[in-house]
C-alpha cells in the first residue's frame, strides 16, 4: 500500500472486502480522461481510494469502497470553489437534478479547505435528502442511474457549481453488498425536435437586454438558458416571485431564436426570443393620461423639455418622436421629472415625442412642439468716433441787480431774481464726471456788513443733454451755508456733447432785521472741478 495515499483526506484507506469482488484497473494517463460532460461544470476523475491511480470507466466499485475524485485526474490539482461559495458537499442524486439540494437523493459534508481529492464513497453521504430516493442507503437498495459528485453552495444553500459523474448501482437489499458502474455520459442539451412554446412565456429583445418571462408557474426558480444548436448553456438566472428575469443578452440570440429554459435536464419553458414592435406614435384622447405641455423652442433652438413629472424623477427613459419613429436615444429625467431632450436630428416642422419605459415601452409622458427654422447671415460693422475734447464753464451775467424795482425792508426776502444762462460742456475723450461749486461773499456796504447766509441761490437745467447730470439743494436766502459743495454733478461716463447743457439759478436776499441802510455788494464765485 502506497503510505502516503492512504492518509489523504483525513480518511484512513485501505481495502474493504465485500462480497462484490474489487477490480483494480492499471493506471490511465491523461489522454484517457474519464471527462462527464453533461451540466458538469468540471470534469470528475475517479482515483483508487489506495494507490490514487486513475480508474478506468466500468470499474465496479463496492458501495462503502473509498474512491477519491480529481478535476484533471492526478492527485496534487484540487477542485476551486467558485466565488461566492460559502460550503462545499459531496453529493448523489437522481441524473439532471445536480443543481438544487432540494432535489438530491442524500449528501455529505466537504470542507472548503479540502478540495484535492475529496473522498466520494457512496455511502459516506450520510445526510438524506428530499429527493427519491431518499438517503445513500435507499440508493444502495433502489439501484439504477445517479449522479455523483462535489458540489459549491452559496449562503442561501443554492447550488452554485456542481462537478459530477453519472453512475450506475446494482441495488441490494443490504447496502453494504451493493455495487455501482461509472461511465462518460452522452453530453445532454435540450431535444429542440419536441420545441413546443410555453404558454404565456416570452423572450423579448430590449435595449441590450433579454427579457425573460416564464410565467409564475416558474417563480424563483434557478434555471439555465440554453439557445438551440449550442452545446453548452448561454447564461444561468434566477427567475423573481413572477417569473421574470433581465439579463444581458447572450451572444447567438435574436429575434426568432429558440430558447430552452431547464433546471438541470428538466425542461421549464420552450420561447422563441422576440423584438417589441415599433412604438406607435401616441394620440388623443386615447392617451390623454400621459400627455403633457412641452413649450417650443425659440426658432433655430433644438433642445426641448419633457415635464415628466415628480413621480419620474431620475429615470432613464427611451425618447421618440413622430412623424417618421425617429429614435432620440434615451434620457435621465432630472430631480423634478424633467427631460431635456436633444431634437437636433428632427427638420423644422410640427413634431409628437414620447419618453417610453425602456422595459415595457409604456408611455411615461408625450405631447407636441414646433421646431422653427432661421436664416441669417453676418454683417462686419464699422464706425469712427470722435470728440472736441472741451471741459468748460461759460456763460453768466457780469453783474447782477437783488433789488432791481426797489430797496427792501429789514427781515424782507427779495423776489427770485435770475442769475443768467450759463453753460457746462464736457465732451472730453475720458469722461470721468464733474462738480460745479458756488460761493459768496459777505454783503458789505461801507464799513457795514451782512454775512453771506442772507443769500439764496436754487440752480436749475434749462437745455441740453441732462442725462447723468443731478442738482444740488437750493440755499435758501437768510439761512444758506457756504460754500456750496455741489449744485450741480454729472456721473463718471456723463458727458454733455459738444452742445453742452445750459443751467441758470434763481437768487434771493433776505435783509437781516438788525441791517443798516446801504448798498451792499458781494461777489458769486462758480468753479467746476473735474472729478
């Protein structure tokens, strides 16, 4: 006995002696692989519990005879647990029911941390399952065609993986006494000669997808897809509470092609894959519940917005639009149900647009709009300005006459007498605003004197440009204060042309009650100060 074999496992090995004679085979090479195909997703070499030599198909094996399983058929290359695999278990079970736990016959325990070559005795399955029969004993007595092998689960006990081989038990009533046959079955794919469409299921084609619908008769069930003519399944899913799964759509499917759904070598559902029809375009009134308001565009703009509404916030939808069918691509509604939609692939004219589900190409929001056209063209223009330059203060009386009908009376206010039109012109190249001053003098009349606050002064504008151009209070005669900071003021970029803007002042004098009798005279100074 080879010494270091026969601690492999954890599991002593030796031979057992059994009524049923042990045929030990010569030692196979990799070139004669004993390779089961059908819905294994490795191959399962079976190896002599003692030496670890290969054994050829046809070896009778006792039922509690130690047999060790390899997936390349030398005893150093482990089976991998795929990801997302939590446990690992050896496994009988009726042929095409590997895939589910529910449906094996019995089982028994593998560690995920001892996978090279784990040990598949039969009757080391010591669970029984819910299959028929029921437990590795009831195989043993029942005999017939099994499968037997290692299989990953997931944490839901879903089968993930399983790696077998088909046997075949000679039953006896004493388990112990019973023996079985392995051999390479015939790969197995779905018999397409008895194709016959399940009611109510369907295969649609949409947007990249595949759209499965195998009816509630097949709720949350594990299924493989098989496409007719392949040899090896297209894609497994796991079917939701109504039958319905989406998944990217396979290489090799198209419109009219068919399709097999089978748990294991059980036939769930026959459906030939189909694309949706073209979306027609919507109408009134018969679709009224979903049309919308969408404003038109300003002419030569090629963008609209589709208020979807707050229940379509953040969705990915599908945009048509009509006359022709035009597809627009698709678009995210924003956080208020909005899509702003691209219409640049659509001529000027009348138009009806839809934002369809991309699932079920229901209608989500549709209604009309105009796109109007525009032609221009462009014009250089060109224009030289100029300016005088002049910043000036001109104009006003030399002299002027407070009392020019008679004296007054202490404590009396003269009538309003005019200063004279005086002009301000600022048509300078840089306009940067102006101040216009005033200050007076105290009246004096001799040795006599009356202090300036007896004088009024109110400016005015009488003509030209005033645009920018803003007064200063009035004075008023027997309470004034001077000097005056602003009577008038033009803004920076104010500018009065070259004509100017003409003002004038109405001046006043209020006669002090202590005042002496005289002539008194005084002088009205005017300064602009560039700012």
């Amino acid at each position: 006995m080879n010494k270091k074999l026969a601690k492999r496992g954890g599991i002593g090995l030796g031979v057992v002696l059994t009524a049923a004679a042990l045929v030990i085979a010569p030692a196979l090479t990799a070139s004669a692989a004993i390779v089961p195909t059908v819905g294994s997703v490795n191959p399962v070499y079976l190896l002599d519990g003692s030496s670890g030599a290969q054994l050829a198909a046809g070896t009778v094996l006792g039922w509690n005879t130690s047999v060790l399983s390899s997936p390349d058929g030398t005893v150093t290359t482990p089976f991998t647990a795929p990801a997302g695999a939590v446990s690992a278990k050896t496994f009988i079970s009726q042929r095409g029911k590997e895939t589910s736990l529910s449906t094996w016959s019995a089982y028994g325990p593998l560690s995920l941390t001892a996978l090279a070559t784990p040990n598949l005795k039969p009757s080391g399955n010591t669970t029984a399952g819910l299959g028929t029969p029921s437990g590795s004993t009831a195989v043993a007595n029942a005999g017939g065609d099994y499968s037997l092998g290692v299989a990953f689960l997931d944490s839901t006990n879903h089968v993930l993986e399983a790696d077998y081989t088909y046997i075949t038990v000679v039953g006896n009533a004493n388990a112990a006494l019973a023996t079985y046959t392995f051999a390479v079955p015939a790969a197995w794919t779905p018999d397409f000669t008895t194709f016959s469409a399940t009611a109510g299921a369907s295969a649609v084609i949409r947007n990249g997808n595949l759209q499965i619908s195998a009816t509630a008769a097949n709720a949350n069930k594990t299924v493989d897809v098989w496409v007719e003519g392949a040899t090896s399944k297209a894609v497994t899913v796991t079917l939701d509470a109504s039958g319905n799964a989406v998944n990217t759509l396979p290489a090799g499917i198209s419109a009219g092609t068919r399709l097999a759904l089978a748990e294991g070598h059980t036939i769930d559902a026959w459906i030939a894959a189909s694309v949706p029809a073209p979306i027609q375009q919507p109408t009134s009134p018969a679709n009224d519940a979903t049309k919308v308001t969408i404003t038109d565009p300003a002419p030569g703009v090629k963008t609209i917005v589709v208020p979807a509404g707050a229940a379509n916030a953040n969705k990915v939808l599908n945009v048509t639009a009509w006359s022709a069918g035009t597809s627009l691509g698709q678009v995210t509604t924003d956080a208020s149900g909005n899509a702003t939609v691209d219409a640049s692939a659509l001529p000027a004219g009348s138009h009806t647009v839809a934002l369809t589900d991309p699932n079920t190409d229901a209608y989500v929001a549709w209604g009309t709009f105009t796109l109007s056209s525009t032609t221009q063209f462009s014009t250089t223009l060109s224009a030289d300005v100029t300016n005088s330059g002049k910043f000036a203060l001109e104009g006003g009386a030399a002299a002027v006459n407070l009392t020019p009908v008679s004296a007054i009376t202490r404590g009396a206010t003269t009538a309003p007498v005019a200063l004279g039109q005086f002009k301000v012109t600022d048509d300078r190249n840089v306009l940067l605003g102006w101040t216009l001053k005033a200050d007076v003098a105290n009246f004096t009349s001799g040795a006599n004197t009356i202090p300036n606050s007896a004088f009024g002064i109110a400016p005015s504008i009488v003509d030209g440009v005033s645009d920018g151009i803003t007064l200063g209070a009035a004075q008023v005669a027997g309470s004034a204060s001077y000097p005056v900071a602003k009577i008038a003021e033009a803004a920076p970029g104010s500018s009065t042309l070259a004509v100017g803007t003409d003002l004038n002042a109405n001046l006043t004098f209020k006669a002090p009650n202590n005042a002496l009798s005289g002539t008194y005279t005084s002088t009205l100074t005017l300064t602009l100060t560039s700012k």
